[in-house]
C-alpha cells in the first residue's frame, strides 16, 4: 500500500479521491483549507475505519507551514 498526499481535500474531488484511495487501503494524508472540513472527513475516517489522517492546510499561514 502506498502513503499518498491529497491537497483540497476538504470538497470535490480531492474529497473523494481521499477517501475512495483510503478505502482501497492505502495512507491517504488529506489536507483542508477550511477549520470546519476537518470533522465531516474524521467522521468518515472514524465511522468506515479508514486510513485517512487530516489536516488544516494554509500554505501562506506560517502556523500551518509547521505541519510540513
């Protein structure tokens, strides 16, 4: 299985890509821009027990930079 990076997985398809390659098994590392889309994405994680580690994604806040 492979450890995979999804930006703008917060909506759309990077949503759906994160979660669908999640549920295939592989590590998906999802990243949201919005606070607020990161419990509708733990929920699925958590519910259909899933590989699938979120995170608030700014890339011009220096706070979120620290992630990285």
């Amino acid at each position: 299985m492979k450890k995979i990076f999804i930006t703008g997985a917060g909506s759309g398809l990077g949503k759906e890509a994160a979660i669908e390659l999640a549920r295939r098994g592989h590590t998906v590392y999802a990243t949201v821009y919005y606070q607020d889309q990161l419990k509708p994405l733990e929920e699925i994680a958590r519910s259909e027990k899933i590989d699938l580690k979120i995170f608030k994604l700014d890339i011009t806040k220096i706070e979120d930079q620290n992630l990285l």
